[in-house]
C-alpha cells in the first residue's frame, strides 16, 4: 500500500506485557467490582486489563519486525504472580490492583525485554517497573491504600499489543505472545 507524503509512515503504538485469560478476567473482576464502584472514574473494560511489562510507544511499521525479533530473543522463566492490593496513583489519577512483592523473575523478564530493545536499537524512556492492572482512571478522589483479595496468576507467556485510540479508551490487539519456559 502507497502512503501519502502528509501521513507519513504507518505507526503503530506498542507495549509488552502480562496478558490474563478470560478466566482471571472473571476473578481479576469479581475481586474488584466493589472497589471499582465505590471510586467512580472511568471504568477500564475487564477486555482491556493487562500487567504493561515495557511500553515501548510509536514504532514506524518496517520496525514492528525488529520488536518481534527482539521478544523472540527472550529467555526468561514462568513465574507466579500475586496482586493483592488496590491503592490510587495520583498524577497519573488512576487506581490500580497491584502486587507489593514482584516475582525476581518477573524483574528479570522486564529487564530481558529492555535489553533485548535495546540492542535492537529501540529507545526506551526511564521506566520504574511495579506490577499493577489500571482498573479506573480519571479517579475523582483519592483512596487510602488497602489490601484486596489476592489474585493469583501463573505467568507462562508474554505478549506484544497494540493500542489505538478508539471513541471509548484504548482498543488493544494482542500481535504475539510468548512462551516462558
Ligand atoms: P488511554 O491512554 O487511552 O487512557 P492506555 O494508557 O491504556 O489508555 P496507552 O496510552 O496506549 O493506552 O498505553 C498502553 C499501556 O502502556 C498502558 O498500560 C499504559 O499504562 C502504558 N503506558 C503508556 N504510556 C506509558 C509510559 N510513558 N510509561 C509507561 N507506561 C506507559
Ligand atoms: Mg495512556
């Protein structure tokens, strides 16, 4: 397909991370229902709930190759995952179920998937890494940290996603996933 010279190269906006099955969608839903109501804000589908590992951000589209081959090159081993907190983010204005304690080898897959990018020749910002799904955001208040029903994920994949704007939030589309192993 031709592109115009004003467009410009396809984009495409692309994040690794922990993608859930629709069975701990249920569970990641029935242990936050209560919560997410009580704060108000917008409401993020449960279709849409995700642990982001690395966002890498716009990748031109003859790029898009390189950040598969750069996940390809990935080692790193199943783990279990715990969430098992709801606290609020401000600035960011968002709340979140997050794990107070990250797997080591959850730290080593983030770390895996940065240096891979890396020598791939993908520019990475800064990015302090602690496990959360967003379940609202625009959060009208802050909440007090609490603890939550623990939710317990055995992680054997990873996956590449894009996001694109759509009229109600972010739409997403899993573009590969990845075995640990
Ligand atoms: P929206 O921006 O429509 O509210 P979203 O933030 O979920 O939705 P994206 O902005 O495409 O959609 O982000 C995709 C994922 O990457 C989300 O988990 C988001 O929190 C995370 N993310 C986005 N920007 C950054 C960033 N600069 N640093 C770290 N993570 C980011
Ligand atoms: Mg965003």
């Amino acid at each position: 397909m031709s592109e115009s010279i004003e467009a410009g190269p396809a984009q495409h906006r692309l994040f690794f991370a922990l993608w859930p099955d629709d069975a701990l969608r249920q569970q990641i839903e029935r242990n936050t229902c209560q919560a997410i109501k009580e704060a108000g804000g917008r409401r993020i589908p449960a279709g849409n709930f995700h642990v982001t590992l690395v966002f890498i951000g716009e990748v031109p589209e003859q790029q898009v190759a390189g950040v598969i081959a750069a996940a390809c090159e990935v080692r790193a081993q199943p783990f279990a995952l715990t969430l098992d907190m709801l606290e609020s983010w401000t600035g960011a204005d968002v709340l979140v179920y997050s794990g107070e304690q990250a797997p080591p080898a959850l730290g080593a897959l983030v770390d895996r998937l940065r240096i891979s990018l890396l020598r791939h020749q993908f520019k990475l910002q800064r990015q302090t890494f602690k496990p959360h799904i967003t379940l609202v955001r625009r959060l009208p208040r802050r909440l007090p940290k609490r603890p939550l029903a623990a939710l317990q994920w055995p992680v054997s994949d990873f996956a590449l996603v894009e996001s694109r704007g759509g009229p109600d939030g972010s739409i997403y589309t899993v573009i590969g996933r990845w075995p640990l192993a």
